[in-house]
C-alpha cells in the first residue's frame, strides 16, 4: 500500500516544506472540523480538501493570513489535543511565511 504524502510550502523542514501522509492531514482535519466553528472551518478548509483529494492548491496570501490566525486560535483551545495543536501551530507558521514572503502558499501531493 502506497502513502500519498502532502507537501505544503514555506514549512520548516530542510526543503521549506512540512510534508505529512495524507493519514496524517485527514487526522487534523477531523480534529480542526470539529473544533471550529461552521463558519471558521468552511472559510480555511479549501488547500485541506485539495491535498486529500490529490490535488494542488495555491493559497493567496491574504487568505493565508487568515487560515493562520484560524489554525492558531484552534491550536490554543483547551479542547484541541496537544499532538493536532502542534501541528496546526506548524500549518500557521508555514501560512505566516508565505504571507510574509509574499508568495502562495502552496499545498501539493
């Protein structure tokens, strides 16, 4: 059995990626979507659906902004387990250096 890894840009891996198996994204993405509220979740999960569906997405810097500032209030609520916070924190950092570099953010498999 083959694992699809998603390779997501500006990270902090020695390739300026953070690359996770699609089991891993999945993992928090069930966390984030029952975490957030409705209106928060449908606003940041369009480069989440992307990579599991094997396709590629470029996020907009300013959009990238704004799905950081989502995964860390996510990441801080005493509700998220601390494993998933940590890497929402890693998703946030990796959005906040796109922006800061203003480039997409790009999220591939």
């Amino acid at each position: 059995m083959t694992t699809t890894t998603v390779a997501v840009s500006h990270g902090s891996d020695l390739y300026g990626e953070e690359r996770r198996s699609t089991t891993q994204v999945a993992a928090l993405v069930k966390q984030l979507s029952q975490l957030l509220p409705g209106a928060d979740w449908a606003h940041i999960r369009a480069p989440f659906d992307a990579a599991l569906r094997g396709e590629k997405a470029e996020v907009e810097p300013g959009h990238a902004a704004q799905i950081a500032i989502v995964l860390r209030r996510a990441a801080a609520d005493w509700l998220m387990p601390t494993r998933y916070e940590r890497e929402a924190l890693l998703f946030a950092e990796a959005a906040d250096r796109a922006v800061g570099a203003g480039e997409p953010w790009e999220w591939s498999t």
